[in-house]
C-alpha cells in the first residue's frame, strides 16, 4: 500500500501584474539507487509536478517517467512564468514500502537546473500493476480526482474519500462534508488480476485557505566559492529573516552573498519571523568548489540503452564552447550530444572536456556502468484475506515471466516455498514478508512488504523534537515497525511542521520505535546524537511503544555529545553483512571513550567504510548503531607506538561484532605509479620485515598473494598486468603479524 507522506503545502503565486508572462524551460534531473548496496534502480517511476499558478490547476504540468538501467531521469519542462513569480515543483517516487519520497524546490529566477536524488530500497511492486492519482482541481469542498496506471495499462478504478462515501471511474469529481483532511484511498485491478492501492491526503476547505507563513530560498548564484541567495515569503509577509550558512556564519535580510573558506557541501537555512509572530525555517544545501571560475565549469549526463550511450554535455552558466569527449575504451569524439556504442559491459571512466570562446578549458569524468538489462529480474507479490482473520493467501509473481522458483519468510520465523501459498498466523500482528525467486537463468530477486493480519485500530502518532528544552524542526523522525518475530523495519518518515509537531497517521496496533535524527549539516547535529523516544541514543535502550490506543505526545530530547579531537590516532573499518559482500551504507557509528561517553558519531559511505580521524590517544570501543541489531562493541587502544586501527565489524542474523586490528605506522612508504597498469612499485620503511604482499579486490577477497624471502628488501615489483580495472588494496604482513594497507587504481 502506497502511504503519501508528503507535507501539507499551501501554493501561492506572488503577483506581479504589471509584468508579461513569459515561458522558462526548466531542468529537473537525478538518479535514484537501491539501498542498503546503492546499486542504481532501472526503470523506476518518477513523477514531477509543476505549479506556475497555483490560481488556475489548468496551467499545473504533471509528468513522469521510468529511470533508465543506470538508474538515470531527466524532465525537461516549459512553464509559463511572470516575472517575480514563484514556481513551485515537486519531485517524487516511491519506495518497496510504497512510501512516498519527495524533494521541493522553487523557481523564482538564475539557475533553471535542479536535481532530486533518491536512494530507496528495491520496489516490491512492478510498474504493471502500480496506480497513482492526482488532484485535477478544487473548488471549495469539491475536489477532481485523476487515477492513473504506471503504463497505461487497463484496469477498474475504486475510490474510498474517506469521509465513509466510495466511488469509481478513472476520473471523479466528489464534494466532500466540510474543511478538512482526508486520506483517499485508490484501489485499481489490472485485468490478469493485479492489484495495487494508493493511499493520498487530500485537503479541502469551504472559503479561502488561511494564510501560512512558508518562506523559501533561491540559489541565484554560485561562482567559486562566492554564492548570492534570496529570500522570500510565499504569502509575501513582511518578515524578519535570518541566514545561516552552516559554517558558522551568520547574516540578515532578503538579498545575501556569502564566500566560504574552502570547497565543500553546506546546509543554508533561512529563519523568517511574520510581524504576526508565525516563524518558519528552510534548509537547502549548497556546494562549492573553489577551482575553475563558474563559466568554465562543464557538466554532462549519460543516457545508456544496453550497449549505446548517448552523451549530453552542457555549461551550467550557459556559455558556449566546443566538445570533446574520451568513452574510457580508447575512443573519443566530439560535439555537445554524441552516441557512443561500446564493445562490452561494465564500468568507463568518461572525460568531458571543454573550452569556451573565451578560452576557459575545464574538464569532467564519470564513472558509468553499463548493465544488461535483460539479465535484470524482479519480483513482487500480493496478500488476500484468507478463510479467517489469521490466514493469509500469498501470490508471487517473477519478471521476466519465465519458470522461477519461489521462498518465502512470513516474518513471524515460519518459510514456505511455492508460487502461490496460504499461511496461517498464531496471532494478529503486523508482519514483514520477504518473497525470494530465483529463475531458470540464474537471475534473483527479493521483495519486502508490511502485512497486516488481524483486526486493527489505527492511531495517530505525535509529538515534538526538543533540543536543550527548546522544540526544533531541523530533523527527520522516523517510525520502526517491531514484527512477533523480532524483525524491526522502518515504515515511515518525516519531519516536524511549522508548529514542531511530527506526526505519523494511521499506525496499526503493534510494537514501534521513533527516532529523531538533526538533519546533516545544522547546528544541532554538531551537539545532539540521533535519539530514540525514551531519550536514549543507543536503540537497545530505547522505550518501546506497545501500541494499542496511543498515548501522545511521544516527545524525545535529543542526547547532547562533546566532540574531541586533535590527535594523531585513527579508527577504520568496514560494516558487512554475514561476512559477506554486501555492505551497509550510511549507518551510524558511534565512537565511546572509556569513561563511556561518546565522543564522535560518523556514517558509513556507499562501501560500508567509515573512519575517525585526529584522535587523541587513549581507549575506546567501536559502537555501530544499527535499528534492530544487536551490538557487541569492539575495543581499541591507541598508543604512540600504535595510533592507528581497523575494526572490521559482521552482522550475523541480529548481532554485529568485530575486532580491532591495531598496527604500528605504515610499513608500506610508497607504490607507484597509480594508476598502474602493469607492474606496480612497492616501497618500504626501513626495518619493516615484511613476509607477505596481498592484492585485495573491493569485496575483500584475496587476488593475488606474494611471499617475500628477502626480509631486508626495501623495494618490490608487482605484475598486476593480469587483473582486471577497478580500486584494490595492497596489504603487507609483517613477520609480527602487523598489517598495513594502501590502495590504488588498475587502469
């Protein structure tokens, strides 16, 4: 079921009557991958809806599209603007969950280019079977309702208002009782029997919205590390506004311009403060980077279809220039949009390189990674009540439609195998099912999904975020769902509105647990940790909610830490699953010193690698804080004779654990050349007594293995003619078991 969770935004057009209406072409771009792996999700749906007046629902423009096998989308759109005027535009998909994602952002003048990027798990639902809907237009109490099929597929159209009235048709127009919110609910059946729900909110009101006090923030400029931004009201109140540019600095007024002392990505918010008292707080990140002046900057996009590319490059300033690209196969061409077809598939480094009229050169490289798409699979299923309460009826479906193979987990600790199944449950609950099929070619794949069994009641959850006593908006809070089985699975997400308050709507009966984290980058993400209701920061602690009838407010204070630093320790490592390639990305990390205090919070990358740097020597333990997995820190000591550490850290079934790795300073002084691609030179300290030399591949698996007789040799030749591109570890083993570790690059 598909629950929109997207803030309640009041749409307002600043007039500007004296001004002629003109069009712009609008930009909207992005690539959205599948977590925990970050592997790019082909064919997705994406929807973008743009808003030139928010008077007059005929001029609103709604498109979607599918991401290519790159996981790449793009929208080029053209709008009627005036002037002055604010653009509205939403950005949205959906997740295996069948939440909905979205980023704002609003046109009002300077860079028609945006970007949306999104990572989600895997959808569980194909794009046959899914349906969505839009608001066509209201008036007063009387609202239009547009239902759509992802492909265009047919199919019959249900409707539940949610005001105890039902209807159907494809488009229906129905007045609802009086001002409110109400959660309509579309039910669509394909004719092979596929069925998907959307449930929207939809807000209605017998006379004119009331005023709100939304501001927003336009980038209008960004030249190296200069950036110029503006203010606005979307009501057009008059206001107090006060900026922060998430380095620390600090201005006031509508119009600012601001230089950062280095290249990097920051949080701006924009704090507004209405004569009538109402204050609202906006956040959007920006990103510097002090090295070619803004005109010579270059930027492209790759739009693969199995073995052909096509390339588009561009200048974000809009200059004008020549183009000249390197594929990464040892070809090359020229021109802004080139095609390319390549011999194989995998991984190219693309350079875009270009010179202006005015003779400024800049140069760019990609990394794409070509797929074949017909060796991609996917699977999704359905549940049906059974014959009573407790019985569901399973049905699982594999894309490609070839002979597949069918496991299921039903979340309560019980399997079955087969493509259509019924399962009994020992009690109500809310379960997360996993459906695995693997077809004749070789190809797999999982999806998740809540089921619900049993009679429920819905609650609203709610409460408010508070940091040092004073209520904050600048978090997410996120609800975790605790099936009978133990499994803990996040079901929702959002974030505090003007008021502080954050809600989570129709959550059954069952066992749950709400975290607030600071958004990245804000003041509060400097002080306070991610915290669990209970006011604990580790979720092990946490206060479970045992729901049945809520007990609001659920409020939580986030847990203050002191960060230290200025050292010469360092603390690395990676977190994967089951010892096993597959790692988690951007899970917390906490670091604790031995009083038990914690000190330092990192997240993991796209690899699972974390790391903590210009620490002072001392004890500590490694503490990820995963939601719903057991820790068993690991401990770490950090002398002069050993500053620096590696904790590699597994997740097996619902507990992680590691060990610490210490070593003494490299014993690997240099390798060169790197990039390399065929013999690499090893260089050692003095009196290192290395035994052994190790080529690790990215997964951590062992490719190439050399024993060193000459314990006195300073310098080593290593053929790495033979293996394939890509990053790689070199490792030294000493004769005492120390370790050390570089990378580098085989071209």
């Amino acid at each position: 079921m598909k629950t929109l969770q997207r803030l309640l935004i009041i749409l307002f057009v600043l007039s500007a009557p004296c001004l002629m209406a003109q069009t712009v072409s609008l930009y909207i771009r992005g690539i959205i991958t599948q977590t925990p792996a970050y592997q790019p999700y082909p064919f997705h749906y994406v929807q973008v809806e743009v808003y030139p007046d928010s008077t007059n629902p005929a001029l609103t423009i709604i498109d979607s599209t599918l991401t290519d096998v790159a996981g790449h989308y793009s929208f080029n759109i053209t709008a009627p603007w005036v002037p002055g005027n604010v653009i509205p535009i939403v950005v949205s998909t959906w997740d295996c969950q069948q939440f909905v994602h979205s980023q704002f952002y609003y046109y009002i003048s300077g860079s028609t280019q945006f970007t949306a990027n999104f990572s989600i798990c895997s959808n569980s639902v194909p794009a046959e079977c899914s349906n969505y809907f839009n608001v066509a237009g209201s008036t007063g109490l009387t609202a239009s309702l547009w239902g759509h099929m992802l492909t265009a597929q047919p199919a019959t159209y249900s409707w539940n208002f949610g005001d105890g009235t039902t209807g159907s048709g494809e488009y229906i127009t129905h007045t609802f009782p009086a001002s409110g919110t109400y959660n309509v609910t579309l039910s669509t059946i394909t004719p092979d029997s596929c069925m998907d729900n959307t449930i929207q909110s939809v807000t209605v009101y017998d006379s004119i919205p009331p005023s709100t006090c939304d501001n927003y923030i336009s980038i209008s400029n960004v030249n190296g590390l200069l950036i110029s931004a503006y203010g606005g009201m979307i009501n057009q109140q008059s206001a107090s506004y006060s900026w922060n540019f998430g380095d620390g600095s600090t201005a006031g007024g509508i119009n600012v311009e601001h230089t950062y002392a280095s290249s990097g990505t920051y949080t701006i918010s924009l704090t507004t403060v209405t004569t009538a008292n109402c204050t609202d707080i906006t956040y959007m990140p920006v990103t510097v980077i002090d090295s070619l002046p803004a005109p010579c900057v270059n930027n492209f996009n790759s739009y693969p279809n199995q073995l052909s590319v096509n390339f588009s490059g561009w200048f974000p300033n809009q200059q004008t220039g020549t183009f000249s690209w390197s594929f990464g196969d040892g070809t090359s061409g020229s021109g802004q949009n080139v095609n390319h077809v390549y011999a194989g598939y995998g991984s190219y480094n693309v350079t875009l390189s270009t010179l202006t009229t005015d003779s400024c050169a800049d140069v760019t490289t990609k990394t794409i990674t070509l797929i074949d798409s017909t060796t991609i699979c996917s699977t999704y299923f359905i549940a049906q009540a059974g014959t009573n309460l407790l019985e569901v009826n399973f049905q699982g479906f594999h894309f490609p439609q070839i002979p597949s193979t069918y496991t299921w987990g039903f979340g309560d600790g019980s399997s079955g195998t087969g493509q259509t199944i019924n399962h009994t449950y020992s009690v109500a609950g809310n379960y997360l099912v996993t459906l695995t099929s693997t077809d004749t070619s070789g190809c797999t794949s999982q999806s998740m999904l809540q089921v619900m069994v049993g009679t429920y009641n819905y609650s609203l959850l709610q409460g408010r975020i508070f940091a040092n006593g004073q209520s904050i908006t600048a978090c997410q809070v996120q609800l975790y769902s605790q099936d009978p089985a133990g499994g803990i699975a996040l079901i929702q997400t959002t974030v505090p509105d003007s008021a502080n308050y954050y809600f989570f709507q129709q959550v059954p009966s069952g066992i749950y647990y709400i975290l607030a984290t600071p958004f990245a980058g804000s003041t509060c993400a400097s002080q306070f940790l991610p915290t669990y209701f209970g006011d604990e920061y580790l979720w092990e602690n946490s206060t479970a909610i045992m729901l049945g009838v809520a007990n609001n407010p659920y409020d939580i204070n986030l847990a203050p830490y002191d960060s230290i630093g200025g050292g010469a320790g360092t603390i690395n490592g990676q977190i994967n699953t089951g010892g096993k390639s597959v790692l988690l990305a951007n899970e917390e990390v906490l670091l604790i010193d031995n009083a038990g205090n914690v000190v330092r919070i990192t997240y993991t990358d796209s690899q699972g690698n974390y790391s903590f740097e210009s620490l002072p020597l001392g004890d500590y333990q490694v503490y990820p804080n995963i939601t719903g997995i057991t820790t068993v820190p690991a401990n770490v000591q950090l002398t002069a004779t050993s500053p620096m550490a590696t904790v590699n850290m597994t997740i097996s079934g619902g507990t992680i654990t590691g060990l610490a790795n210490e070593y003494r300073i490299s014993a690997i002084a240099r390798i060169y050349p790197n990039p390399v691609i065929d013999n690499l030179s090893v260089e050692f300290n003095m009196h290192s007594n290395i035994v052994m030399i190790e080529v690790l591949d990215a997964y951590g698996r062992i490719i190439l293995q050399q024993i060193i007789s000459d314990q006195c040799s300073r310098k080593l030749e290593l053929s790495v003619r033979n293996i394939g591109t890509g990053m790689y570890i070199l490792r030294s083993i000493d004769i005492e078991g120390n370790v050390s570790n570089m990378k580098f690059l085989k071209k």
